[in-house]
C-alpha cells in the first residue's frame, strides 16, 4: 500500500504546483560572443598563448552564409606585436551555412603595463548580412561584446 501512496502522493503535488504561467520562448536567431559567462576577463601580463574567444550563431539551419562584423578595440594602454597579436585576419567573420562556432583568436604577449592607461582590447560585435541579433535576446544585447583586460601580476 505505501508503494502505491507515495508515488500518487509526488503526482498530486507535481500536478498541483504546475505553472500556469507561458515560458518565454527564444525563436529568432541571434549571434553572440560567450567566454565562460563573463563580459570582462582579466588576462595576466606575463602570459604567453593563444587562446580562442568563440562566437556563437543559434539559429535554425540557414539558407545561406552569414557575415559577421566586429570591431577590436584596443585601449591606448596595449599596442599590436607588444602585448598581443590578433592571429584572426578574417574580416567579415563567415559563418558557412551548418557552421554555429567561429574563434578569434588571440596570441598574449610577456610585456608589463602602464597601470595608469587602458589596458583592455574588446571584441564587439557589431552587425551581420542577414540581420540577426547580435547578443543574447533581450533588451540588454549580453554578450554582444567582451572586454579582455589585461594587468600586471
């Protein structure tokens, strides 16, 4: 008898507790820039490799290829071939049709900085051929860019 009670008994409540509130469903397409979660990362001074910074495309499939443009901004803090190189040449980014993951990739530099200027190089994402959204849905565009800060350890 009490195996029968306590699975009606996690049915009643399930049923009970049910929403009826709709969920927010995301059907457009959109392109965004995500490194763990984070819009600001801090990258050592002393570090030497290369990392990739992956954009995503979420969409259905596409009928035809979408070109991406971004911007890098450096802050007068940082100089190309000093402190890092953009090994990334591709300009508009292609996203193939059935391809939904391209990096930029970055190669860091061993340089000390000058704490006092603007050490940062941001990727941002500015616009592509098939206008879909740049950043997560919603009002806000999260991670419509990422603010790679570097600093001295």
């Amino acid at each position: 008898m009490k195996k029968i009670i306590l699975p009606l008994l996690v049915l009643i409540i399930t049923l009970s507790s049910c929403n009826k509130e709709e969920i927010d469903v995301f059907d457009e397409p959109f392109v965004h820039l995500n490194f763990n979660g984070l819009s600001t990362v801090n990258i050592n001074s002393n570090r030497k490799d290369i990392v990739s910074y992956y954009i995503y495309l979420s969409s259905k499939p596409l009928e035809k290829d979408m070109l991406l443009d971004y911007s890098v901004i450096i802050g007068d803090g940082l100089q190309a071939g000093v402190d890092f190189n953009i090994l990334t040449t591709e300009y508009p980014l292609i996203f193939p049709t059935g391809i939904y993951r391209r990096p930029i990739q970055i190669q860091w530099l061993d340089h000390v900085l000058d704490s006092e200027k603007d050490n940062t190089l941001t990727i941002k994402l500015d616009s592509n051929n098939l206008d879909i959204q740049v950043g997560l849905p919603g009002p806000d565009g999260n991670q419509s860019e990422l603010v790679l800060q570097k600093i001295n350890n």
